[in-house]
C-alpha cells in the first residue's frame, strides 16, 4: 500500500511539473460543445419452452456537455437516463463522465474526475451508429461491463502511429464478483467508492493501416470482501476494428483470471463481419448485411465443472443496418442463443433506431 501512495505522490508532482511547463501563452475564446446519442429498441424472444417476450424500449437517452476554457484546458461531462424514468429501483440516471481534461501535447495528456478506464472497442465509444447490432455485444456486457465508470485519473497520448492510455481509478468490490455475472456488479460507480485498492490499467494502440485500429490492454486489481481477504484479478483483452472500403470487421477477445476463491477465470469473444452493399448498389444510403458469432463464460474456469457448464453461453446473430447519414442508424436482426448445459435455446428478433450528435 505504501508503495502505491507513493507512487501516486509522484505522478501528482509530474503533472503540476506538466502544467507549469506547458502554460498557457495564446488568448482563446471559451467555447461549449453540446452532445449526445439515444437509441430506441424493440425486443422480441422465445425460448424452447414455448414462452415468448414483447418489449419496446427507448434504451438510452445520453447528453454531452464539453467546455474549454482554453486550448489545453476543457471539462467533459455525460448524463445518461436509461429506460425512459426513474422511479421505484426502475430505470438508471448515471454520471458517465464528469472531468478535467488538459490537452499539453500529442505524448502527455490528463484528465481527472469521473473517467472510463480504456479496454476494449465499445466502453469509451459506444455510440449506436459505431456498431451493428441493436444491442451492445454481450462480450461488452458480461467480460467488459461497458459501460465502466468510476473517480480516478488517466493519463494519455499518441507517437506517430501508437496511442496510449493509463488509468488509476477506482476498484472493484470483492463480494460482487460472482459466477453469474462476473465482475459486473463488482462496479462502484463512483457512488461513495472505496478507494483502498485502486484499479490499474494500461491500454496501447496501434493505428498506422488506414481504416485499422488494433490494440490490446492490461488491469490488475486488488477488490477486498466485508470479511477482509482480496481477490486479486487480471484482466487481458485485445481488441481489432478495420472499416473501409465498404467493409466492417470487428474482433475482440479477453479473459478475466482470478487469484483467489472458487471461480477462476471469465472468458469470452465475439467476431462481426459486415459490407455495405449501399455503395455497390450506387445509393447514398450505406447498408450493411452482417453476421456476428458470440461465445463467452462467466465461469469458463471454476473448481467445478458444472458451474462452468452451467454459465456457458453461445449466439449467432445475423442482421442488416441502414445508415443514411454516419450518425443515424437503423438496424434489423435475428439470431439464436444456446446456453447453459442442456444449451437452452432462445431465438431472438431485433429492431432498433439510434442516432448520435
């Protein structure tokens, strides 16, 4: 623990070191940028008993609030109310983001406050027209709980075709880890959280082939339970986007490994491929057909073989989406998920509208 403090002391110096060097000289005019993406869904399902389920949702309502007092210096905040209203444990209202940005230089730059630590493709950019389905991945629900948010500070920049990105923030909660959800509800969101086992990660990019982002990223975290013991885990991903030429491929994969208790070690991936026949067809609309392969495990490493049997899933999903301007989008999918140790089968149809601004 001691080490940690100081080694927070000295990053705390290097910024103040950071800002000093890199005063303000220019005069700016201050300037507000408004935001904001939304998506409405509708849902339907059925299961291989029979039973079937109808449900119309407007999912997300997201606004975005950015202020720059200067050319280095901005504030960034996102409000997201999801489901329509909050009453009665219904519905969500969260802070997403609310920070303090200082832009220096492309190498070393900041930001403080409530922040997204960076793993994977859709926690920091999850918009509805930056992906095909009407639903986020289930790989970004259940391996990377997008979205993540929490108090902390990151430090980022670029080098010619690399990009990086550290973030100290807050932990996890020890007894929330579990095998049905995996670290999901272990997110404290920034409500009142304890702050006695930050979580470290580490994120590098690389984006130097037009139209290719390609990367991989590294968290380590020390949750502890009410009975005082820690579950140290390890968090690996890797993450590749290519979308150009008319095509749309989307890889990622990444494993949570446990050190302590009976669950070992979450898993799971998902591939998207999709080509805009929009463009063949001579429209100005682009339409994508697309096909995505879905196969994660809350629990693909236990000390007992039924848990992990229990916890598996695996989902095919094929869809097409309309995008008459980048920032608009309307999507259409059917698919089938099989799950559990008999693989339990729902088939599934989606429709969906989302925009982004």
């Amino acid at each position: 623990m001691l080490k940690q403090k100081n080694f927070l002391i000295i990053l705390v110096f290097l910024i103040i070191f950071k800002i000093q060097f890199f005063a303000e000289e220019k005069s700016f005019q201050p300037k507000t940028v408004v935001g904001g993406y939304g998506e409405l869904h509708f849902n339907y399902t059925e299961n291989d008993t029979g039973d079937t389920s109808k449900k119309l949702d407007f999912h997300r309502f997201v606004l975005f609030l950015s202020y720059a007092w200067s050319e280095k210096w901005s504030f960034k905040a996102e409000v997201e109310l999801e489901h329509n209203f909050v009453k009665s444990g219904e519905g969500e209202l969260e802070l997403e983001q609310a920070h303090i940005d200082y832009h220096g230089s492309d190498l070393f730059n900041f930001q403080v406050g409530v922040i997204l630590p960076s793993l994977g493709l859709i926690n920091e950019r999850h918009e509805p027209p930056l992906f095909m389905s009407v639903e986020r991945p289930d790989y970004a629900k259940y391996i990377i709980p997008t979205t993540w948010f929490g108090n902390g500070l990151s430090f980022y920049g670029s080098l010619q075709s690399f990009g990086y990105k550290l973030t100290l923030m807050e932990g996890l909660k020890g007894d929330e880890i579990s095998f049905d959800s995996g670290i999901r509800d272990a997110r404290q969101k920034g409500f009142k959280a304890l702050a006695d086992s930050p979580l470290i990660n580490f994120r590098l990019d690389y984006s130097g082939i037009l139209g290719l982002l390609t990367g991989a990223s590294y968290s380590y975290n020390k949750p502890n339970t009410e009975d005082n013991q820690t579950i140290p885990l390890h968090i690996y991903e890797f993450h590749l986007k290519y979308d150009r030429n008319n095509i749309f491929v989307v890889f990622e994969i990444g494993k949570i490994s446990y050190e302590r208790g009976d669950l070992k070690a979450s898993s799971g991936f998902y591939l998207d491929l999709g080509y805009n026949i929009g463009n063949l067809l001579k429209l100005k609309t682009a339409i994508y057909p697309w096909f995505r392969i879905t196969q994660y495990n809350t629990a693909s490493e236990s000390r007992n073989a039924t848990d992990r049997n229990a916890h598996k899933v695996f989902k095919w999903l094929a869809g097409i989406a309309f995008k008459p301007l980048k920032s608009i989008i309307f999507k259409m999918e059917y698919g089938v998920e099989k799950r559990g140790i008999e693989d339990s089968r729902t088939t599934i149809f989606n429709l969906g509208a989302g925009y982004m601004f």
